[in-house]
C-alpha cells in the first residue's frame, strides 16, 4: 500500500504516493526522476547518494523517504541559476578539475554546499574530515579538496565582506 | 601544437556537475522487470537440482531461469580482441549460469520481478541441491598432487598457464648464473637475496556497481545499455554466450562510473540479455549489488612472487629470478596474459649482467575470480622487482637511488621477446627529479640513525610499462567524423570515456588534426555497436596513444576533404558557384589568393594550397585568409551542383608500442608502537611522452597514487580457506583510502616527445597506480629496518614484524 508523503523538492512542493519502505534515494531517481543522486553501495558507505535535507547532507539510501514528511529536499538538479548557470560550487568543480568519472561528484557537491553553507572557513586538513563520507575512487581527491578549498574561501570572504 | 597540450576543461563536466549526464541506470524505460541473481552458497561442487516453489509464490515474480535453462555455450569474458589463431583465444569456461560451481558466490539462477524487492526475496528463497566437494582456495591447495581440476574439460589439472620466459640467454638459469657469477667475482664479492614478497587479492571499487538493463527490439535484436569499458566486446562475447550472430546483439555504453579493468570484462550483459530473451523481449534490468560485485565479479589477481637476486658487492646486478604465483580463481577471465605480463616487467626493468629467469603459473582455485585491473599485473611486478632491489641495495650497503640508476634499463632498451622499445626514454631523468623532490640525499642522511619508536624514513620505487598490447594482440581502432553546416563536426569515437577524460582529449586531438577550434568539436559520449565505429575499448593505457592515432589520421582526412572542396569552389568562384549564397566570400577570396600567389584566372587552385587554421579556410602558411570552414561545409551540403557530406572514417591497425615509466618516492613517518603509516610527502614522476592535458594527466596520476597507497596500507579481500567466502565485502570492512587517508600529492612529468604517439604521447592512465606501494614499503625499510614482504601494510602486520624484531 502506498502513503502520501509531502515535501518541497528542489523548491518545488510535492505530494507523492510511496511505498512506506522506500529510500528517499529511490524516490527521487524513480520518482521524480532526480537521477543525479547516485546509488553505490545502498547502506550509507559511499555517500553517492548524498542530499540535502533541510539543509543537512544524508545518505539518501538510508533515509525513509516517509521522515522527509514536511521537509525541504535539494539535490544537484536544485542547484542551477534561473538561466541555466552553474552554482559557484560547480563551476568550482569544473574548473579545478575536480570531476572524472562523476559519479561521487553529485553528492560531493552536495556536501559542499552544506559545508560552505555555514560560513566558516576551513582549512584543508579539515575539509579532508568534513568529506571523508565520501567515498571517490578516481581522483585521490587531491582537487576535490582544491574546489572545495576554494569556494569556502570565496565564501567566506563574500561573507565577511559583506559583514564589514 | 594550438590545443593539443593545453589544459581544457573536460567536455562532460558541465553535464556530471548538474547531474545531468546519464549513466546505464539513469536511462531505464518505465516499468522494467528487475532481475537478481541468485548465488551459490558453497565454493566448490555441483548443483543437483532447485527447489523454485516457495520463491515462485512471491507476489510480482515473474519468471526464474536456472543453470539447467541456459544455452549449452561456453563463452570467454576477457576484455580482448578475439584472436583468429587458435591457441590464443581467450579460455571459454563458463556459461551464463553454471551448474558446476567453482566459486562461492557462482551465478547458478536468476530472479526476473517487477520489482526489486520481489526480486530479491524470491533469490532468497531459491533452494539448491548441491553435491559439494571441498573448496580449493588457495594456489598451494590448487597445485597439490591429486587436486581435484575445476576446468577437467580445459585443463588435466588446476594450472591455466604456465610459462618461462629468460633474460638474456634463452637457457638461462639462475642456478647457472650463480655458478657463473662465483667463478667470475668470487664468492666473496657477491651479494645474494633470496625472499617471497606477497600481494593481495583487491577489489577495483568503482563507485557505479555493475548495472545493465537489456530489451529485445523491434528487429529482434537484443538491446542492451550497459556499464562498460568495451562494447564493442561485450557484443562479441554475448553472442557466443548466447549461440546466436553477433549482428543480433546491440551494445550501448553511456557515461559509466569508473571501471578500472572489472568492466574489461564481459560480467552480466549475457545473462542480461538471457533473461529479457526469457521475458519475450520485455525490458530487464540488472544490476549488481555492491556485496555481490566485491565477490562475484572480478579482482586484482593476489600473486605470490618467490625471488632470487644476486649482485656484486659494487652494486653491479647479476641475476635475478621470480617464480610467480598467480591466484586466479574460479574462471580464467584474462588470467593467463595477467602473469605473464607481471613476469615480464619483472625482467624487463633491470639490466642484469647474467640474465633473468622468471616463472609463472595462473592458477585455477575455487575462490573469488581474478581479471584485469589497473596495471594488469604490473603492481604485483613492481612489487616483487622494487621490493628485491632494495633488499640488495641494503645488502651491498649502497643508496638504493645510486643502485637502480646503475642497473636500472636503459635508454635504447629493446624487449628482446616481443620488440617492445622505448621510443622516448625519460625514466632515469624521472628517478633525477624525484630523488630532488623528496630531498633524498639529505634525509637518507638525515634518518640514517634514529631511535625511538616514531622514526622516519624515505623510499622510492621505479617502473615500466607498455602503451598497448601490441604485438601481445590485435591493436585497432575506428574514428568517424562528420562535418556539419555550420562548420563544427560531430567526433564519433569507438574508443570510451570512463572516467580518465578520453572525450575531452580525443577532442583535442580533433580540433588540432582539422584546424577546426575545440568548441566545434561535438564528440559523441555514447558508443552503441549500431553506429559506432569499432575500437577494442579503454584498457592497456592505449586509447590516447592508439586510437588517438586514428582520431588524428581521420582528422587529418577530414580536413583534406574540406580543403579539396574549397578549392573546388575557389576554382569555381566566377562561374556556377556564384549561384549560391556564399559566392561573392568566395569570389572575393579567390581573387585576394590568385592575387597572393600570383596566379593567373587560368591557373588551377589545389587543395595542397590550402589550409585551416582556427576554423578559416586559409592560404597555406596561414595568409590570406578566404572565408570560414562553415561556407564550404553549407555549400557542400545544399550545393545544386555538388552536393557531398563532407565525413571521414579511418582504422588505425596500430603496429607499435612504447615504454612509458617512472617512479614514485615516499617520505614516511613510521609509529611503530600504533603500526601507522604516515605519508608525509609523496611524490610521482612520470614519463609519458607530451601531455595532450596537463590538468588531467595530473588528475589521472593523482587517482593512481591514492589507489597505491590503498594497494600499500589498507586494501585486501579476505576469503575464509575452509569455504571460499569472502569476510568482507563491502566498503565499511574493505578499505580504500578516503580523504583522510590520502595525503597531498605531488605530481610531475618529463615531457619527451614520442616519436611514435600521435601526438608525442604515450602510456598514462594505469602507471601512476605501480610504484606507490613499494615506495612506501622501502621507506619503512630505512626508517626500521625492517622488511615488510606482505602487501597491505596493515597496522596488524607491522605491529606483529615490530615485535618480531623487538622493536616495540
């Protein structure tokens, strides 16, 4: 038997029929056709499937899709300019060449925004912490954590401009 | 060169930041079955029969096949070119679904559902009958007089392959070159090691699992995307999987989530298609959970190398010898070219005054099957051969850095077996540059005499590696380009992207052979065996070197096409063509060349006069410019006169190869109490020709490097001896570095132009992954002194070899 569960996904308020035992991870890819979220491992090892849930980055393969009752959800596809344009994260990840195969970039992102989200800045042995749930096998993260280094820095200096 | 060397952007990051690139699952239709396989439970013996009845009663199963439904064909899954002759064909021992069971976790049934949950429950309740005999896990077990063979109708015994192979003279013995070496140095002189160095069965870990979905479509052609290095292989092995012509079969490959050698090899697309077959052509979709991928697909082969070095007390090597034992498992896969390929880097890599003698045996066990993974044997080589030459550098009491640039192969060096060569030798200038990044000199010093139970120490380790697998096998590739009206072309590659950035430098190459800018270079991402033209796949580190190759002949086939053309039109410029929309451009153009050139309205304009740069039609030697390639490219599509679509395809039978190497070193704090490794820096250096992408090569190094450290410290599947079963499948228990434990990465290259790459380049995507483990390993050699034979240096096995040596 399906439930009716309600939340805003990507800014856009949903009401969906699900099975009560369903991942928020198949949800969104079958769903909602949200196929940015990625599945790796299905038990919250690979942080492939990482999304933002009221603003905190979970595994969605073990998050009942029932707990997002009432909840804001974003993924990657959530994350473009209103003309199409990237986020400063991703262009930050496009430019320092931060992307191989892909397929832990979406989650990555994700917990990117979580991470300059908070307006701090981090140094570089820190953000290895803040993204070690993340598991990538190509790119020894090396410029993963050049993107991420970056955008907490120009964050964090727009933030602080803006304070003063 | 205008593009080719230059750091482009990927060509697929926009679409793998914004989700919107596609892989396999992302593309399902709508209401598609889900298929699971069901595994056997034992390692070793014969399924009798099934009992289906309770595991057909649960709701939403719609079908469930077993070993007793499937084709009587026996297929071969290596990532290779078939082989015409004979003897070299890959080893056809299974079947889509075995009966014979050879390993724990043997594909034996499936389940087909409407949905996944269904599927999996009714796996479950699938009950077997099995005879089962005693698992033969390990090689030692496997090679003991009487064992019973897994393969009887392939082999009388366990062994697939076994070869010897010699440096130097072809009767060479190591026994003979001691004897040799007594009475030409003396006893006294010579130093001789003598040790077994052990490498670990791992697991590749790609982020995306194995995931197909297959159809039957219209034509009767059975349809299937899936998530793979080859293509156009996985079409030929489905069809002899499934007895039936390889036309029948269509393979799409979209973007895939990494590969690393488990996806160069033919896994579940056969029994996908079987079981859409069984459904009547409905949609099937199968994918691979990461428990089972760990232990039913493929793994790195664990090698035991058994061996013997003997060298003078100056720091001349001798002779040197390596009896390799390769655990392959239950099916052969790519076994048998895997050792032998690790034996001959092994002798490849030093020059040894006597000779090499090198061993090896693939064999048959009932445990987790091996097959190709990044380097494909050469990390097991590089760990014997550096493991070894350190030892005897410790032994003669000589820098180990001074020891290999003295023994190490030399600029010139020709495989005497197969005429391998380096076309470009760069690895002693590489050994120069990281023995000065690491500040060698000074911390050998430095560490020289520690105490105390946190010491440090440095350690390097060199490698080679080939560009291809020419002429081990078939080299080729296909490249087809189109040239659309506006001027850009759309770039139809057989050869894949998997991760490693092929799309963005066959662009690259593209732009540069055309004269066409990169932004007008459309590359299709997707192969599909119905349109694509044929390329073998990515492995061996050959796409850049040999169907870059044909990417830059079909360019350059392209742009004289184009070029032949507008000298038609230039030549025509008065006359018919005066008629279409661009003819006074071109009547203006021709009169400012013939006005140039001097040539008279009479005079004939050739193609050879002409070239293009950046997109112009230009005078060659770049002035004056005519017009834009997109006047010829619109003409030559909508010309009442002539009307041609301008496209070019080419093969490139490449018949080549090069050596590529480097090194890597390593400096290391070692706790000796806690058994933790820590990188305080590391660095590689590599010889790969001219970089087509500076940023990416980086980034492909970068990821080699962290896969070493995993290869070093951490990674290791664990199979139970007494059943065959693998204690740790999944990413909490095997360990592959995270971000924490990967230090920063230092990367460098020295950029020799290769004369036979296409564009001066060679070998990349797997060396970066060679010299990181034995590095580390000879650094915690100098900084103990201690001799960590057993790869993964886990904190269990230091700690028990810090005891062992009473050092804690």
């Amino acid at each position: 038997m399906l439930k009716i569960v309600h939340m805003t996904v990507n800014g856009t308020w949903r009401e969906l029929a699900v099975d009560e035992r369903e991942s928020l991870l198949d949800t969104l890819r079958n769903r909602l056709g949200l196929t940015s979220v990625k599945k790796g491992c299905e038990v919250g090892e690979c942080g492939a499937c990482t999304v933002l849930v009221d603003g905190e980055a979970v595994d969605s393969c073990i998050y009942l899709t029932m707990w997002a009752e009432g909840r804001s959800i974003m993924t990657v596809e959530g994350l473009k300019g209103p003309n199409g344009e990237l986020s400063p994260i991703q262009k930050a990840f496009v430019e320092e060449a931060a992307v191989q195969c892909g397929f832990c970039t979406p989650g990555l992102i994700m917990s990117a925004v979580e991470i300059v989200g908070t307006g701090k800045k981090y140094n570089r042995d820190e953000l290895r912490k803040l993204i070690s749930g993340h598991l990538c096998r190509c790119t020894g993260y090396e410029k993963i954590l050049d993107a991420m280094e970056r955008i907490v820095e120009e964050v964090y200096r727009t933030v602080n401009e803006e304070q003063t | 060169m205008g593009v080719v060397g230059k750091e482009m952007q990927r060509v697929d990051a926009w679409g793998k930041v914004t989700g919107e690139a596609k892989y396999s699952a992302d593309l399902e239709p709508r209401d598609i079955y889900h298929g699971k396989v069901v595994h056997s439970t034992i390692a070793n013996g014969l399924v009798k029969s099934f009992d289906l009845e309770e595991a057909l009663k649960v709701p939403g199963v719609i079908k469930i096949v077993t070993c007793f439904d499937v084709p009587d064909c026996q297929f071969p899954t290596a990532g290779h070119p078939w082989s015409v002759e004979e003897k070299h064909q890959d080893i056809c021992d299974r079947k889509i679904l075995n009966q014979r069971v050879r390993i724990y976790g043997d594909d034996i049934a499936a389940v087909i559902a409407t949905d996944e949950v269904a599927a999996a429950r009714a796996a479950r309740l699938v009950k077997a009958e099995y005879e089962e005999y005693e698992p033969i896990v390990t090689v030692e077990a496997a090679m003991r007089e009487g064992a019973t063979p897994l393969h009887p109708d392939i082999r009388k015994d366990n062994v697939i392959v076994h070869s010897h192979m010699t440096m130097g003279p072809s009767d060479f013995t190591f026994e003979e070159g001691l004897r040799q070496a007594k009475e030409q140095y003396g006893e006294e002189n010579l130093v001789l090691v003598e040790a077994d160095y052990d490498t670990p069965r791992i697991s590749h870990c790609h982020l995306e699992l194995p995931v197909s979905w297959a159809y039957v479509d219209v034509n009767g052609k059975v349809t299937i995307t899936s998530s793979t290095q080859i293509p156009h292989i996985v079409r030929r092995c489905t069809a002899q999987a499934l007895g039936i012509d390889i036309g029948k079969i269509r393979i799409i490959k979209p973007y895939i989530g990494g590969g690393f050698g488990n996806k160069q090899d033919v896994l579940y697309e056969p029994l996908n298609a079987f079981l859409t077959m069984a459904v009547g052509g409905h949609p099937v979709r199968l994918e691979i959970s990461r428990e089972e991928t760990i232990c039913s697909t493929r793994t790195r082969h664990a090698i035991l190398g058994r061996c013997k070095g003997a060298a003078t007390k100056d720091g001349k090597l001798l002779a040197r010898k390596l009896d390799a034992y390769a655990n392959n498992g239950g099916y052969a896969s790519h076994g048998h070219a895997i050792c032998a390929n690790c034996g001959n880097v092994f002798k490849d890599l030093y020059q040894d005054e006597l000779g090499c003698e090198v061993d090896c045996s693939t064999v048959y066990t009932s445990s987790p099957t091996a097959g190709a993974m990044r380097a494909y044997g050469i990390p097991q080589a590089d760990w014997f051969a550096e493991c070894l030459t350190d030892d005897l550098a410790e032994k003669i009491g000589m820098d180990p850095c001074d020891f290999r640039l003295k023994n190490c192969m030399g600029e010139g060096f020709v495989d005497p077996a197969n005429g391998i060569a380096f076309h470009s030798y760069g690895l002693k200038q590489c050994i120069e540059r990281g023995r000065e990044r690491i500040c060698w000199d000074e911390k050998r010093k430095a560490y020289a005499n520690q105490t105390g139970p946190v010491r440090r120490g440095v350690g390097m380790a060199i490698f080679c590696y080939k560009t291809g697998v020419y002429p081990i096998s078939l080299e080729t590739a296909s490249v087809r380009m189109v040239l659309n009206q506006d001027g850009s072309l759309q770039l139809c590659m057989g050869a894949t992207e998997i991760g490693q950035g092929a799309d963005t430098v066959f662009s690259q190459m593209a732009a540069e052979a055309t004269g066409l800018t990169f932004d007008r270079v459309y590359v299709v991402s997707t192969q599909d065996t119905d349109t694509t033209p044929f390329d073998t796949g990515a492995y061996a580190s050959r796409q850049t070197y040999v169907s870059g190759m044909a990417c830059k002949k079909c360019g350059q086939v392209l742009r004289e096409r184009i070029l032949e053309y507008a000298a038609y039109m230039l030549n025509y410029a008065e006359t018919d063509l005066a008629k279409t929309i661009h003819g006074g451009t071109v009547r203006q153009a021709a009169g400012r060349m013939r006005e140039a050139l001097g040539l008279s309205a009479e005079d004939q304009i050739t193609a050879e006069m002409l070239d293009i740069v950046e997109n112009q039609v230009v005078v060659t030697g770049g002035a004056p410019k005519l017009f834009d390639v997109a006047v010829v490219a619109e003409t030559s599509v909508y010309s009442l006169d002539r009307s041609q679509h301008i496209t070019a395809e080419v093969t490139n039978h490449c018949k080549d190869n090069t050596f590529a190497s480097g090194c890597c070193f390593v400096d290391v704090e070692v706790d000796m109490p806690l058994g933790l490794v820590h990188v305080k820096k590391i660095i590689n250096v590599h010889d790969s020709g001219i970089l087509i992408n500076p940023k990416l090569a980086e980034g492909q190094v970068e990821g080699g490097m962290s896969m070493g450290l995993g290869y070093g410290l951490s990674e290791e599947m664990l199979v139970d001896e007494k059943t065959g079963r693998v204690l740790n499948d999944n990413l909490l228990d095997y360990k592959i570095p995270t971000a924490m434990d990967v230090p920063d990465l230092d990367v460098e290259f020295i950029q020799l132009e290769d004369p036979t790459g296409p564009y001066g380049n060679k070998s990349l995507g797997e060396p970066p992954a060679i010299p990181v483990a034995p590095a580390i390993r000879n650094a915690i050699l100098h900084a103990t002194g201690v001799h960590m034979n057993v790869t993964p240096m886990t904190a269990q096995r230091l700690t028990a070899a810090f005891k062992a040596q009473s050092l804690i």
